[in-house]
C-alpha cells in the first residue's frame, strides 16, 4: 500500500507540471496587447495563484513524509523540463520551415 502511495505523489508531480504549463499558456494567449494593464494583471494574478497551488500541493506532500515531497518535485521538475524541451523542439522545427 505505501509503494501505491509513492506512485500517485509521483503521479501528482507530472500532473501538477503539465497544469502548471498549460496555464501558462492559457495566461499568454489572453494577453491583449492594447490593454496592458489588465493584461499585467493576469500575469501576475495567474503566477501567483500557480505558486499558491504548487505551496499547499508541496506542503500537502511534506506533511504525508519528506520522501513524498522528494517524489512530487522530482517528478514536478523532470515532467516540467521534459515538456520544455519537446515544446523547444516544436518551435525550431516551425522556424526551420518557415525559412
């Protein structure tokens, strides 16, 4: 039942960074470039909400056992870079073919 455990706080990394990407990108596609003030606004309120949530779900792992923090933001950390980098790759391959 532990290893059961273990699992779904990894699970909940991957989760957690592939929601953390998304709505950055739902935050940088409402950005209105004539209305920058508000659109500074969603910046900052849609970081910050993102960090709020990260906190209470790191602090939610801490308070289960320090190997289920260790397993969130290892499994945080390497889904966040691993969609980084397929997202890099995407975006070179769009610029080669528009040269």
């Amino acid at each position: 039942m532990n290893l059961l455990i273990y699992v779904l706080w990894f699970l909940a990394g991957a989760g957690l960074a592939i929601l953390f990407l998304k709505s950055i990108q739902g935050s940088i596609a409402r950005i209105q470039p004539d209305k920058q003030k508000t659109s500074a606004r969603l910046i900052l309120l849609s970081t910050l909400l993102r960090w709020i949530i990260i906190f209470i779900t790191f602090w939610l792992a801490l308070s289960h056992s320090f190997l289920s923090l260790l397993l969130i933001f290892v499994s945080f950390s390497l889904t966040r870079l691993l969609l980084l980098y397929r997202y890099q790759h995407k975006l070179s391959v769009q610029a080669d073919r528009a040269l």
